[in-house]
C-alpha cells in the first residue's frame, strides 16, 4: 500500500468508500481493513494528521469488518471513554460481547463503563460539593439501581471467565459497599480468597472491612495481621495495619505501624506524605498533639500541597498556643493549596479557625470577611474531620 506520507486522508478515505461499496470479497476486506488500520494507527510527526471524527468513521468500519477482533473494540473504547463518551464505549464493548461473550476483558471494561457512567449520570444533577458524597446520593435514591446490577454482573462473568483478576474483584467489592451490600461483600472476599490465597490485600482489606462494617473488630485486625506476615515488606498491609490498631484503640502500635508503612513506601512520596498525615491525626484524636505537630511538618514537607496537613497543623498550633502568625500562615497555606474540587465544607472550615485567628490578631475586618467567606459554604454536606482532642 502507497506510504501515508504519500497519500492524503482523504485519498485513503476515497480508496476505502471504493473498497467498500464496491464490494469485492474477502480481498476487498482485507484491503479496506489495511486502509482502516492505517488511519487509526499512531505516526510520526510530519505525517498528515487525523482528526478524532475521521479515527471515529474507520473504527466503526473496523468493528464492522472485524467484530471478532477484541483488540479493536477495547481500543475503540477506553478512546472514547478518555473522551467522556461513556454511553458510545458501552455500545461498543456490548457490540464486541454479542461476537466474542467469552472475554473477559470486554466483561471487565464493560463493568468499568457501566460505573463512570452511573457516575457521572449521577454527578451532572449534583452540586460540586455534592459530588464527594454522591455515593451515599446515588444509593439512597435508587434511581440507577438497575445500571448497578447490571455492571455488577459484568464484573461477576470477568471472574467466572478468569477467577484470578483481582482487579475485578477489587473493583466489586468496593461498588458492593457502596452499595452497603454487606453480605455480598463479605461473600465477595471469600470468593477472592479462594481464588488468590496468597495475595495480601484480600486479607487486609477484608480484615478492615470487619471493622468498619461488623462489630467483629479484634477478628478484623487477625485478617490484617495475616497480610503483613505473608509479606513483612508490603507498605500497603502495614498501612492497613496501622488503621486498624488505630480503629481497636491500641495508638502506640498503631503509630509504629505507620512508621513501617512510611519507611517501606520509598517510590511513593505523596502517600508517605498521606500516611504521616493519618498519623498525626491519630496522634491528635488521642490529644498527643506535641507528637502531632512534628508528623505533620514532615507531611508538608513531603507534600506542599496537602491542604488537610497545613489545616490540622494550625489546629495543633492553636492547642499549644503557637504564634498567632504562624497559625494564620498554616491556614493561609491551606487555602492557597486547596484543590479547586475540594469539598466546600473544608474551605468553610478553614475559614471559621482562620476568623478565629484574625479576631485574635486585632484585624476585625478581615475576620469578619473569612466568616462570611466560612458562612457562604456552610451549609453544604460534610465527611468532616476529626475533633481535634476529642479523646483529651
């Protein structure tokens, strides 16, 4: 076939109207899928390029030409899937499933649409805030309940054509618990373990599981002891770990458990960060905020961006009376990192402590402003934080 560089889209695009309509047989095919192939395939630079309305027209010539081939239609999809086009990716992988119903990987992709399109179905009628609970939103309301079963069972006929994709069984069980599917996430784990025994996370996970769901906590905290024994240098079972000491109250294990974690984790620097901020929150839930402080300076220092640390660590600057100046600076550091999708009530809250702080320093006006500011997003729905000292 004539080189790309040498022929226009639009001479390929005519070959293939040709080839196409004028039939020809299996050659016929093969040539338009030679021509097909070339318009969707990456070149280098200075070759013409092609818009995503013509790769579009040769995919569905592909699935049509080759329904068979998975490779397309799962390329096909996560394109258009990249693009937001959720509903078109759907169709897709449910065109490819009516040809090839046994792959799983179609199975799983169509589980993983299913899911993002429920969500963000669900996300155009909520308000940014919103959003950061829209699971709990969408479970209550009902109103996709079909669309959940129905992308649970495409992950379920994933596993039953290949038992051990963990992801499949990852992504499962945490849709199940949304949907507060407790026995179905506890069914899901055992069928997980049986199939990966010795994969840590479905240990660990389920061990956390117990405990935030069952009142089954020191058995809860033997699932997890279990990972960390098949693997004393997986940071992610003493992560687990770690929270689950701090959910049976046991702080001082707790704390060494996190320092594990922290020290193992050495190619992840932002969830080092992420975890010497639980650390430190733990540490101030039990009011040892003299040990706090210091966990959430490296947290920072880890992190410049971690808008929750530069929050805690005014409220520990406040406890132990720490410079006015430098309760304002951590606070102002806070909003000056705070993601632009970051619940309202974060920003309500810093704004509140950061009035406080201003009403101290003399400045009236200003604190004045910062409450309105905290008022305005006031009353929108929070996860919350942690009372700082509530245990003191």
């Amino acid at each position: 076939m004539t080189s790309r560089s040498h022929l226009s889209l639009m001479a390929m695009l005519s070959a293939l109207l040709i080839v196409l309509v004028m039939g020809g047989g299996e050659y016929a095919d093969r040539r338009a899928v030679r021509i097909l192939r070339d318009i969707i395939r990456p070149h280098p630079s200075g070759s013409p390029s092609v818009t995503w309305d013509e790769k579009a027209v040769a995919y569905e010539h592909l699935l049509a030409l080759e329904p068979a081939d998975t490779a397309i239609a799962l390329q096909y999809g996560k394109v258009l899937s990249n693009r937001g086009g959720y509903g078109k990716a759907l169709a897709v992988y449910e065109f490819a499933l009516a040809c090839v119903p046994d792959n799983p990987d179609l199975w799983e992709r169509k589980g993983e649409t299913l899911w993002a399109l429920i969500t963000v179905e669900k996300g155009k009628k909520l308000d940014n805030a919103s959003r950061y609970d829209g699971e709990r939103i969408m479970r209550e309301s009902g109103e996709y309940a079909d669309r959940f079963d129905e992308m649970l069972d495409a992950y379920r006929r994933a596993i039953r054509l290949d038992p051990r994709r963990g992801n499949c069984y990852r992504d499962l069980i945490n849709h199940a618990e949304t949907l507060d599917r407790v026995s179905d996430v506890l069914a899901l784990y055992k069928e997980a373990q049986v199939a990966m025994p010795e994969t840590a996370w479905v240990w660990s996970e389920y061990g956390r599981f117990l405990q935030r769901k069952t009142d089954r906590q020191e058995e809860g905290l033997t699932y997890v002891d279990r990972a960390v024994r098949m693997d004393t240098t997986n940071w992610e079972s003493w992560s687990d770990k770690a929270a689950a000491l701090g959910k049976a109250g046991r702080v001082d294990e707790a704390v060494q458990a996190w320092d594990m974690a922290i020290e193992l984790n050495k190619d992840k620097p932002s969830t080092r960060s992420w975890h010497r901020f639980l650390k430190a929150q733990l540490l101030m839930e039990y009011g040892r905020a003299e040990e706090a402080e210091p966990a959430l300076l490296r947290a920072i220092r880890a992190d410049h961006q971690n808008d929750l640390a530069w929050y805690d660590l005014a409220q520990v600057q406040r406890y132990l009376k720490r410079t006015l100046e430098s309760q304002l600076q951590s606070l102002d550091s806070a909003l000056a990192s705070m993601w632009m999708s970051r619940p309202m009530p974060l920003y309500s809250d810093v704004q509140q402590l950061r009035s406080a702080v201003l009403k101290d320093l003399g400045r009236r006006t200003d604190a004045r402003a910062a409450l309105d500011s905290a008022e305005t997003a006031k009353n929108r729905p929070v996860q919350g934080l942690p009372d700082l000292m509530k245990r003191r």
